[in-house]
C-alpha cells in the first residue's frame, strides 16, 4: 500500500512563491509517474504537473514558467515550486502516483491561498 503526505501549502501574497513536498511511503518505483494536481471550489480537478522517470516533465499552460515540478527517487519525494503565485492559483493541492502497475494513489490535499 502506498500512502502519500503533502506539505508546504498555506497563505502568501500574489507575487510569492511556495513550495510543495509529497513523501511516498510503500512501494514507490522511479518509474512510477508522479505528479501534482489542484482543486478550486466549484471547479474540477484538473492537473498542474506531472514528472516522468526520465525527469520528462509536463505543465498546465496556466503554470508554464512559474511553477517547476522535481523528484528525488532517493527519498520517494515529489515536489512542485511555486513562484509569481496569482490569487487564481488558490485551490486544495493534491500529490498524485500512478504506478507502473495501473495502480492510482492520492494524497488528502493541501490548501494554497494566495490573497493581499
């Protein structure tokens, strides 16, 4: 079983910046995908990044040169940095794995508020 633990969310100005970690315990592969996605109230939860085993990675259009994914296999970590944060990048962050199995994991979310 596989158990994914986000941090790093929380309150910050437009213009900040935050940086996201997701730890895996169990049975992480480096070629298992791994990626973040973000809920807003109201809205669907659509993906803001994505990172492959070779590193290839993948960004929402909204996030493309703001926002930078990163893994360390080492340490079964994802995480996705955060810089020129907009109040519409508010939304509940959740750290995604999909395994080379088929299997699907998520991470119960973290809040990120950007707001003056």
């Amino acid at each position: 079983q596989v158990q994914l633990v986000e941090s790093g969310g929380g309150l910050v100005q437009p213009g900040g910046s935050l940086r996201l970690s997701c730890a895996a315990s169990g049975r992480i592969f480096s070629s298992d995908v791994m990626a973040w996605y973000r809920q807003a109230p109201g809205d669907v939860r659509e993906l803001v990044a994505a990172i492959s085993s070779g590193a290839h990675t993948n960004y929402a259009d909204s996030v493309k040169g703001r926002f930078t994914i990163s893994r360390d296999n080492a340490k079964n970590t994802v995480y996705l940095q955060m810089n020129n944060l907009k109040p519409e990048d508010t939304a509940v962050y959740y750290c995604n794995v999909v395994a080379s199995t088929g299997n699907n994991y998520w991470g119960q979310g973290t809040q990120v508020t950007v707001s003056s």
